[in-house]
C-alpha cells in the first residue's frame, strides 16, 4: 500500500474519531463486522434439508472444499453430523460366508441386483463408534455374483437419511464412469442402469459420487465376480474379505464417537486399516472356519483408498493364486501377494495341519491399526507335517 493511500485511511478514521457521533459509528461498524462474518460462517456451515445441523470440518484449511486439480468438482470437506440421527448397527461388519453359491447354469440370463446406499452409525472398536457410509449396511457391501454374458439390471436407492448424493462404479462395467453417471441418486430416490458382463474376473464396486474417495474410505465398496463360461474350480469352502482405511479426528483407539478426517485422508495417513469394516470382524467368534482337508477359496479385494495389500496366512502356503484375480492365469506355492488399491485377487489353499491362522497384512504394523484376522481349522494333527522335535 503506498503513502497516499495510508494517509487517506488514516484521514478518513481520525474524522471518524472525532466525529460528534463517533461511539454510534464505531458501533455500527462493529455490527457490520459481526453480520459480516456471521455472513461466511453460515456459507460455509449450514443445516441441511434433513434439519441435521452439520458444519464444516474446521481441520480443513479454508476453501480446500474447491481445490482440486484432477477431473472432479474438487474435494468435499466432510460435515460434521449428529450420530444420533442415523441408525445405530450392531455389527458393521460383512459375514465372510454370506456369499452366493456358484451360479452352476451354461446360459446367461438377465441378472436384477437391488442395493441401497445407507449411511449408518457403528463401531469402528469397542466403545468407538464412527459414521459410515454403506451398501446395504454393511462393510464392505454384498458380494455379487453373474456370469460372464450376463444382462446385469441394477437399481441403487438412496436411502431417505442419507447426508450425500451416493452412486456407484464397478469395476466390472465396460462405459464411461463404471455406471456411476448414469447412478448418481439424490436422497429417497432410486436409479438403474443397465450392463453387460463382458469381461470374467473378481472385481471392485465403489461409490463415486461428489469425492469418490470420502465415500470409499467411509465403507461404500464391494466386490462383484463374473465367473467365467466354464465356472470355477469346486472348493468346499468361499469367504469374501475387503482390506479398508478408516480416517478419524481422534487417535487410534478413543472411547468415543470419531468424526471423519478429510485432511488424514489427503495425506493419507488412516488411523485404522481393517478387515471387513471394524477391528476384529475376522476374529470375533475365532473367525473364519474350515476342517483338515478342506480346500478354502478366499475372495480377497482392496478398497483402499491409499494402501497397497501384501495379503498372507502366517502358516500357509498359497496353492494357487490369480493374480489380481486375473482367470487366465494363476500362480502356484505363493507365500504373499499383492492386492493394488481398487483390486483384487482369489486364493485357494488346502488345509492340511489344524490350528489358528493368521491373516493378515505383511506391512505387519497395520496389525495393531486392526488388520488381521484368523482362520480357524478344526481336525486331526498330522505329526509328519508338523510337530516338536526330540533333542
């Protein structure tokens, strides 16, 4: 600012000092100021149509609710919300064996999937309880199942609680955005769309409406297979886990309700990496089961949003792998494979000794941030493969 400017200002000031009715300006300035700044504080914290009262994430520097420099609208900061609004779940978590049996048909058919997107309060650790955004209430959210040739009619409705517009992007659609154009649904309404299943594998489905990966690292992610023509190999037991990131305001392990932190999440820094949507969903009731002799398939996905997976049985031995669950080939005698953030891979091991296993993350430290989990396997002891050996 130059010297005349300055000596304007203070000109225009002293008259106001010395104005006969100085103390009534200097008020009316003051009340202009407040509703001013009233003014920006209700811009950027209102209440929305729902009549919660949610403002914005203050962690957030000013205006990073518009910075972007990819393809989006930019980064949404996260509101804050009133848990008790939203329906309080038990159990956030996806049982492992709540999958679909194989489709076992030679034809394929028309193929209608119902999902809702529900926003849902549950706890991320005993005594946390943390907003999650789901498909069909649960992390992560149904396990899909068609055939390669399938006709695929999917209605996604937005529940009528909801705080977002929600969509959804499966990995498994050929067309621009995965479907999430043609899906993105306002609150209490539904909308479908229409795919073919062009392409056999296991792959990821995911929200991406408004800041696509708010709602990944909040729960919306699934996984969908397409078996191939021929099916896949019989086994005699499927499970279905989903390795996620939960980014809270609070430390690691707060006995309290933790708001979602937007700013962890950019420099992505997760306080929780977990299995199947909480701590311990995977080894509450001794986790996953199967018997000596079994061959166990695991549908194992990735739903990040930022680490990469090194999935591993601490005591096994992958007999066949495919590798980011590619159909056309596979790997034999695999100690640890790599699941990419928005990938997946499918394993199958024979269980040969009983005993707990543990499965896990080999970035080992994430198991104290909760990723890990046990499978569990009953039956007779083998000493020729495993025992203590006299001295």
């Amino acid at each position: 600012m130059n010297t005349n400017n300055k000596t304007t200002i203070c000109s225009c000031f002293e008259k106001i000092r010395n104005h006969p009715q100085s103390n009534l300006i200097y008020t009316g300035l003051i009340v202009l100021l407040v509703v001013v700044i009233w003014g920006i504080s209700s811009y950027f914290s209102s209440s929305t149509k729902l009549g919660m009262k949610m403002g914005m994430d203050m962690n957030m520097p000013m205006g990073m609710h518009m910075l972007s420099f990819g393809p989006g609208d930019g980064f949404h900061v996260h509101k804050k919300v009133d848990p008790n609004f939203f329906e309080r779940v038990s159990d956030i978590s996806k049982d492992p064996a709540d999958i679909p049996g194989p489709l076992r048909r030679n034809q394929p058919k028309l193929v209608e999937i119902d999902l809702v997107a529900k926003e849902v309060v549950s706890n991320i650790a005993p005594v946390t309880p943390f907003h999650y955004w789901t498909f069909n209430g649960t992390v992560p959210g149904p396990f899909l199942r068609v055939r390669v040739g399938d006709t695929v009619k999917l209605s996604l409705k937005n529940d009528k609680t909801s705080s977002h517009d929600h969509s959804i992007d499966l990995h498994a659609v050929t067309g621009p955005g995965g479907g999430a154009a043609l899906t993105e649904v306002k609150l209490g309404k539904t909308k479908t769309m229409q795919f073919k299943a062009l392409k056999p594998g296991l792959f990821v489905y995911h929200c991406a409406a408004g800041n696509a990966p708010t709602h990944i690292a909040l729960g919306m992610y699934g996984m969908i297979l397409v078996e191939p023509e021929q099916g896949l190999p019989p086994v005699d037991k499927e499970f279905y886990l989903m390795q996620g990131e939960i980014y809270t305001k609070g430390m690691m392990g707060e006995r309290k309700f933790q708001e979602f932190d937007g700013m962890k999440m950019i420099q992505e820094r997760p306080e929780y990496i977990v299995f199947n949507g909480r701590t311990g969903a995977l080894v509450d009731n001794g986790g996953i089961k199967a018997k000596v002799g079994d061959t166990v398939r695991l549908f194992v996905g990735n739903g990040g949003v930022s680490k990469i997976s090194s999935f591993h049985v601490i005591g096994e031995i992958f007999d066949k792998v495919y590798p980011e669950a590619a159909f056309n080939r596979t790997l034999d005698d695999v100690q640890t494979t790599v699941i990419p953030n928005g990938g997946a891979t499918m394993v199958e091991l024979k269980m040969d000794y009983p005993g707990d296993y543990v499965l896990v993350d080999h970035a080992l430290t994430r198991i104290d941030r909760g990723a890990w989990g046990l499978l569990s396997v009953s039956g007779e002891k083998d000493k020729t493969i495993y025992s203590a050996a006299s001295k």
